[in-house]
C-alpha cells in the first residue's frame, strides 16, 4: 500500500511516496504522517509515481519483513535514483546503520523522531545532510496520536504503544520500548474526530493494548467504558489482547454492549506448556481454555481468533503435535498462523532445539489447513441466522461486502449503494462463501 503527496514550494513542486509494511500500528502512523503532510501543503498521488522523496515505514517482526523493507528501499531508489529516501517503523529503531548504507537513504527515523518527520526533511533541504535520528529505546517515553480512517467505514485507532512483557522471541520492546498510552479523555476526543468524519467502527489498536494504563493509572476497563459513549460510533472491535489481561470485566461488558462487537482475537503462540515456558509466556494451556470457555460461556456467537507461532525454538516434533492437538480441542473461529524467525538480541537463539525451515514450513501448512477447517466450521453455525452486515466495499460483480457483528465476511446485492450503512440480512452459506439477502420485510 503507498501515498504520494505533492507539495508545492514556491516555484519547486516536490513529490513524497508512502510506502507501509506490518502491522495495523504502523498503517495508523503512516496515515497520520500523511495527514501532517496534508495539512503542509501536500497533494497525493501515487506512490508508484516517480518520486523526489520517498519514506518506508518498516517492519522488523521478522526476517522476511527486513528483507520487504529493504525491496521497497531499493525499488523507490531504482524508480528515482535521485530521490531521497526516509525510512522510519521498528527496522529503523533496531538497525539504523544496516539501513542508512543501502543506496538512495538519506534519513533514518526511530520511534522517538519519525513524527517530526516534516522538520527533518526540511532541514535536508537547507543543508542536504545524510542524518540517522534514533534514539535509544529507553528514552523513548512519549506517546505519538495515531489514527487510520482511509477506508471510511472502519478505523484503527491507536490506543496504547510499547510493551513491558519480555518474550524470548520478540524483538518489540527493543522497536517500540516500553509500554505508554495517553489519557482516556484524549483518546475519547480522538475518537469523538474519527465519528465526525462519519466513520462507524473504530478498532483499538496497540502493541499490548491491555496493559493500558501504564502511563495515566487509568485501566483497558476504563477505556472501554467511555469510548462506548461516543456518539456517532456504532462498532467498536479489541484488536489482539494477551489472555492474562483479557478480564472477566472487559468480557462482561462486551457481552451487554451494544457497540462493542462479540470479537476477541486473544495470542496462545503456542499450545503447548513446556514451550509457553521457554517463550516466557504469562499462562499456561489451563488458563488458555478457561479463558477461551469464559467467553464462550457469555457470548456464545463470538468470534475468536487467535496467534500461533509454528517452528519456535525448542519446538520438538511431540510438543508440535500436543500444540496442534490443543488448538484443535479449542475449535476457535480462526487461527493466523506465523512461522518463527531468528531476531537479533532474543533470548530465544539460546534455546535448543533449532527447528530447520523445512520442517517450520510443512508445521505452518498443517495449521493451515486446520485453520481453514475450523473457520469455514464457524460460517456454518450462522448459516440461515440473522445478522447485522457493515457494507464497506463493492465488487465488480454487483455484490456488497462487509462484516456481521461477529465479523463474518458476506457478500450481498442490495438494490442501493449501501456502503458505510449497517443493514440486516439472512445469511446463507454456500462452497466456502457466506452471502446475505435482504429479509423480506425490508
């Protein structure tokens, strides 16, 4: 996905191209940097345009993220071998140096400078100085505003930044630092701007957004509660929160909302308890279950994903199996299954056994599969119920598509342009798809 704005400097028009890798946090900075750019003068076009500046917001979860962080680097450069390129995101913060050598950079930007990015490129221009900018992790304190509303309909507003958990595997604390969040009452003006712009969904985002609360003394509970006040917002959704901090307050309240949606999506990484060890996980497969049956229990419709990483360090083919065989006793709606990769500075390069790639690979397809298997299970449930659809977009073919409540993807025809309208239809599932027809009375 990528921007290109267009900035007229007196008597210079300059183009700048966004380009974003990653995770929906990044998505959120990259569309606020736009809208600063914006309200600078700048015009978009496209970002596949050639180019007087080009920034690449990064990712670094895993190896295959550095290297698309580095095509995109080097694709701007080749489009425009004069263009100055700016990279910012979590690559950035954990290997300046790596990325300021590839041909084309000119500045690098870590998580503490990447929002004054305005500024830095304005100082290029005056004195045309190659600058790395990072600071180090542990002076990061602030909390940069971040929202996402491209698509209208939906918006991923950022809540809480950083982590202070220290998983074996994970480099994010080392990319974002510690865990921060603003107050609740500027997050609810946030909000209260995103529903002037008639958005009607709001999805909180974070890096850990249930250790909310960390900077204020304020809680996630807290947060909830006066964001379902907002007017103008009819769906909020919790995007992944860790099992230990998903509380039995928080689903309560999501069972008796009428804005927040039945829609965890909670991290297990693994299902198997001798390896949550070694990843230094906060529970264990016990706790897992009976959060997951918690939420059944009080919101029977729910949806509810979660993460499973395959080929972690210490991963032996019999905890493999008691992994898979626990993700399937829990018969959740869907799985997104990731395979581990060696990150720099982890505890978990210590841990033995390796896993060879070929064998991460045929784990990862297994889990797939079963995947596949559980969410078109989940589908069938509601074949024949029904349930209130968000239209968000329009297929060539005459079908709108959007998401239930329990977001459930459906392809309708409706004979007006629905889009950004919640309408209620039958669902009615069919080869893989779940469609929706109006109920007759309407």
């Amino acid at each position: 996905m990528g921007f290109v704005y267009i900035c007229q400097k007196i008597d210079v028009v300059k183009t700048v191209g966004f380009y974003t890798l990653g995770c929906k946090m990044n998505y959120a900075e990259t569309e606020t940097l736009s809208r600063k750019m914006k309200d600078a003068g700048f015009q978009q076009v496209k970002f596949t345009d050639e180019a007087d500046y080009y920034v690449v917001n990064s990712c670094s979860v895993t190896e295959s993220a550095n290297k698309k962080s580095r095509q995109a680097i080097r694709g701007a450069h080749r489009r425009n071998p004069n263009a100055l390129i700016i990279v910012v995101g979590c690559y950035a913060q954990l290997k300046p140096k790596e990325i300021a050598d590839i041909d084309g950079v000119a500045l690098v930007l870590g998580v503490k400078e990447k929002f004054n990015i305005v500024d830095r490129i304005r100082e290029y221009e005056m004195c045309g100085c190659a600058v790395q900018q990072v600071s180090a992790i542990d002076e990061v304190n602030d909390f940069s505003y971040a929202y996402s509303c491209s698509e209208r309909t939906r918006a991923f507003l950022k809540v809480q930044d950083g982590c202070n958990y220290r998983c074996s595997y994970c480099t994010i604390p080392l990319a974002r630092g510690k865990s921060r969040n603003p107050s609740i009452q500027s997050l609810v003006k946030q909000a209260e701007e995103i529903s002037s712009r008639g958005v009607k969904e709001i999805v909180l985002s974070g890096i850990n957004i249930g250790d909310f609360g960390q900077s204020t003394g304020e809680t996630f509970f807290d947060l909830i509660r006066a964001l379902a006040k907002v007017s103008g917002i009819e769906r909020y959704r919790i995007s992944s929160i860790e099992p230990n901090l998903l509380t039995s307050e928080v689903i309560d309240f999501v069972a008796q909302s009428n804005v927040f949606m039945p829609h965890f999506h909670i991290p297990l990484q693994c299902g198997c308890d001798e390896v949550l060890r070694l990843m230094r996980r906060r529970y264990n497969t016990d706790f897992f279950r009976k959060k997951i049956e918690e939420v059944r229990a009080k919101i029977p419709d729910a949806f509810i994903g979660m993460d499973v990483m395959v080929g972690s360090m210490g991963e032996t083919d019999e905890y493999f199996r008691k992994s898979y065989d626990f993700v399937k006793s829990l018969g959740v709606s869907f799985v997104h299954v990731f395979t581990y990769s060696e990150r720099e500075q982890t505890d978990a390069l210590k841990i033995k056994p390796h896993v060879q790639e070929s064998v991460r690979t045929a784990r990862s397809v297994e889990l797939h599969a079963l995947s596949e298997q559980m969410h078109q299970e989940f589908y069938k449930k509601f074949d024949g119920q029904i349930r209130p659809v968000l239209i968000e977009t329009r297929m060539r073919d005459g079908y709108q598509v959007g998401f239930t409540d329990n977001y459930i993807r459906v392809q309708t025809k409706i004979p007006y342009n629905a889009h950004n309208q919640i309408v209620t239809v039958k669902l009615q599932y069919k080869n893989g798809i779940m469609y929706g027809e109006l109920p007759t009375e309407q």
